[in-house]
C-alpha cells in the first residue's frame, strides 16, 4: 500500500492543467489517498506471474482475492465472468466507508502494470479530478453490440467501456458492485454488460461519478489499437530505469496495458520491454558500452 500526500500531488498536478478549485478544495483537506490494487484469481497462471512482475517490479503489493476458489464465472473467452464483482465486493466490504482509500481493479491474467502508485494516482487525480470511477475504453461495444448507440459520443478518443481495468474511490465502487447484488447478478453473467448497463444509465453515471479514460492517459486494451501502441521513443533516448508505453494516436502515454481479446501476442511482445523495463535499459547501456570499445 502507498500513501500519496496532497501536497506531492499538488507539486505534480502544476506539470498538467487541472481546475484550480479543484486542487485548493484538496489542499484545504489534507488528504493522504492509499492506493490499492485488486485482482481476482481462482488459480496461479503463467498470466498472474506476468502481473506479478510487473507489480513487483514497480513495488506494488498485489492484492489476489478468490484463489482456490471454484471458478463459476464461465468461459473467460466468451461471457461469463460476474464472479469476479461479487468476489471484490466480498472483498471491500471492510473498506467501503473509507474516503482516503482509492482502488485500482485489473484483470488477473492479462494486464501488465507499468507505473508506480505515485504516478497512477497523480493522473487520475489530475487528469479526472470531477470523477469518482474511472474505466478504460476500448474501439468496440461488446458483448452487446446493440447497446452501441445508447453511449455518450466521445469528441476524440474511444467509445465504449472495457471492464477489465477501472480506477476509483472505494465508496463509489463500493455503491458500484452493490448494484449487482441488488440485481441478483448470477457468477455466470456477464461482468463487462452488467458495468456498461450502469454506465449508460444517465442517473447512475452522473451519481457515481463514472467516466471512460477514452484517450488512454491512463489504461490501454490493445485489442483494436495494436497498429497505435508500442515502445515510446523517448525511452530509447533516455537512461531512465523503466520503459514508458506510447498511444501514439492519441499521443499518451498509458501506465497500464491489457491485452484484451486477441490481442494477448502483442501484451507478450511488449512485456519483454515493459516488466524487464530496468533490465533492458540496464542491457542497451552494456551494449553501448561494448560497441564503443569495438570502434
């Protein structure tokens, strides 16, 4: 758990354009957020190891809830996967009053983290400061491709919500999940239909505060985008100790990548780069060094 103090964060939100009644109303509470971060995971996979990789790699502790669980969620390739939100709400029920506590959810097996939890919350703080639930987006409306015209339209960016990573405050997410047991949502429905049903609901959206991170400053599915997502340049000028992602449609740089769909070859790719980012750029300075002596 990280704890990121108001007074850092108004150091760093001066590098981006924020409300400043915002960042005074802030500032007069003092607020020290905690960030969390959740996954659900009913077994060990070789996709958690790479999460937790990634996770230790940025000093995050990795907080796995359900495992040795029966999976009853259905088929992870197709719909199916509403165990994972009653799981998490299990799960947060001790915490759901807490007003300093923000939650960072991602999917178990095919998420890589990229970011310390200072720098994830300085952008959500930053860049969604009306917000108290934020989602990643993605090109395409699925699992119900008739619900497409029922979205907001979005000016520049994508579209529709993708559920396998979402950023919050932990009352509002709570409220959130509560919904799904008010409904009677069964493991074996669908979690991504049951969060876009909430979010096209004008009162729930507005009440819970719920955006789309739609031009990826801070989550990337790469299914749709593999062409725009890649290694951003700038890493291989710098001698920093990690390697930053580029979106380089939107010209973001996301801090957190899922290879949703049929995407997960790419996320393979890329984590050669991003998990062993510290190791790469340890590597290409040994290299140089080499080819300096060799000329």
């Amino acid at each position: 758990m990280i704890r990121f103090t108001m007074a850092k964060f108004f150091v760093l939100s001066l590098l981006v354009v924020v409300p400043s009644l915002f960042v005074i109303n802030c500032l007069a509470q003092d607020v020290n957020f905690e960030l969390q971060i959740v996954t659900v995971a009913t077994e060990n996979t070789d996709g958690l190891c790479r999460l937790n990789r990634s996770a230790n790699a940025f000093g995050h502790q990795l907080f796995v809830v359900g495992m040795g669980e029966p999976w009853n969620g259905g088929d992870m390739r197709e719909q199916g996967g509403a165990q994972k939100i009653r799981l998490f709400r299990e799960y947060l029920e001790p915490f759901k009053d807490r007003e300093d506590l923000i939650l960072l959810f991602i999917d178990a097996y095919d998420v890589i983290l990229n970011a310390d939890s200072d720098t994830i919350l300085r952008k959500y703080l930053s860049f969604f400061p009306e917000n108290r639930i934020v989602f990643g987006a993605e090109p395409f409306c699925w699992p119900d491709r008739t619900l497409a015209p029922q979205y907001p339209p979005v000016i520049f960016g994508e579209r529709y919500l993708n559920s396998g990573m979402f950023i919050g405050f932990a009352r509002e997410i709570y409220a959130l999940l509560a919904i799904a047991r008010d409904l009677n949502l069964q493991d074996g429905d669908d979690d991504q239909l049951f969060y876009t049903r909430v979010f096209l609901d004008l009162d729930r959206r507005v009440k819970l505060g719920i955006a789309l991170d739609s031009m990826s400053y801070i989550f990337q599915n790469l299914n749709g985008m593999q062409e725009f997502v890649g290694i951003s340049p700038q890493s291989a000028k710098n001698s920093g100790d990690f390697v930053m992602l580029e979106n380089f449609l939107y010209n973001t740089n996301p801090l957190i990548l899922h290879g949703n769909g049929p995407s997960k070859s790419q996320l393979n790719v890329l984590e050669n780069y991003l998990t062993h980012g510290k190791i790469y750029q340890a590597r290409k300075k040994f290299f140089f060094l080499i080819l300096l002596e060799l000329l």
